[in-house]
C-alpha cells in the first residue's frame, strides 16, 4: 500500500539519507555539503522570523519510507499566482515501479490545485532519459526554450556586495 505524509522533524536523518542518495545516483554526490542541524531548521523552524522554507513530504510502501519530494512555492508574475516548484524528487530503486513517483507527484499536483497555485515545475538533468520518460507520461512538458541560471558561492556573495555599496 502507498501512502504519503507529512515529513517531521524526526524524519530529517532520512531526508538527509534520500538527498545523498538522490546525489549518488545523479553522479553529484560531491556537491552535498548541507550540515544537518541547519538543514532542519530550514525545512522544520523559525529561521529570522522566516517560517519553513521548504515542505517534505515521505512517501512510504507498505509502511515503509521509500522515497521523499521536496518543494515550496514560487510565483508567476505571468500568471499573478503562485506555483510549486518540485526541488527534489527521489524514490529508491528497489521501490521504483511500485507507483509512487507517480503518487509522489500526484499528491504534489493536489496540492497545487487546493493552494490555487498555476502550476507544478522541476528540473531535471537533460542526461535522465528515463525521468524524462515517466514525467512525460504523466504530461509533463519540456521547457526547452529557457536556460537554467545560478549565482553562488563566492559570485553570490560579491553580487550582495555590491548591494551594500563601497565599504566606509
């Protein structure tokens, strides 16, 4: 029987299990670098009188945690509403066929739709043929004609910089 819950705190080794896991199989494992307590007060506490940035939600087989999906929402100035953006998606390969990516993804769906959100996006590597495949099945679009951008590390921080102004 599938099932998808909540994530508690409690379940934050898990989740910091299927993230290593989710990394090993997408060959990114040495870009993990999350510490755990600071993880947890991110998804779980008040962070600068910031609720949660994050929701998890586990979802098990037979009582049994398998697979997680991590999300929070984003907002389309297109659209003038809200959306959830899926950050992380991952099932352990003994549990994959069993149905619940898709029950992952369908609770996800669900939610968007009672939270009056326009829409449900993620990535994925372009190299995930088989991903690719099953998000596609589902109706899922590519959206080929946009590009992915990022700003961290040591260029995030001297952009922040710069919003501050010269130094006195």
């Amino acid at each position: 029987m599938l099932s998808i819950r909540p994530a508690a705190r409690t379940d934050l080794p898990l989740i910091a299990q299927f993230i290593r896991d989710l990394a090993e199989y997408e060959k990114l494992s040495e870009a993990v670098r999350f510490d755990e307590a600071v993880m947890g007060e991110k998804l779980f506490g008040q962070s600068n009188g910031h609720g949660p940035y994050a929701e998890v939600v586990i979802g098990e087989v037979d009582g049994e945690a398998q697979g997680f999906a991590l999300f929070f929402h984003n907002f389309s100035t297109f659209e003038g509403l809200p959306g959830i953006y899926l950050e992380d998606l991952f099932v352990r390969p003994e549990a994959r066929g069993a149905g619940l990516g898709k029950a992952l993804l369908a609770h996800l769906a669900a939610l968007a739709v009672e939270r009056g959100c326009a829409r449900l996006e993620w990535s994925v590597l372009d190299w995930n043929a088989p991903a690719i495949g099953f998000y596609e099945k589902l109706g899922a679009r590519g959206m080929d004609e946009w590009t992915v951008m990022r700003l961290d590390g040591a260029n995030l921080a001297q952009l922040g910089a710069a919003a501050r102004g010269p130094a006195d």
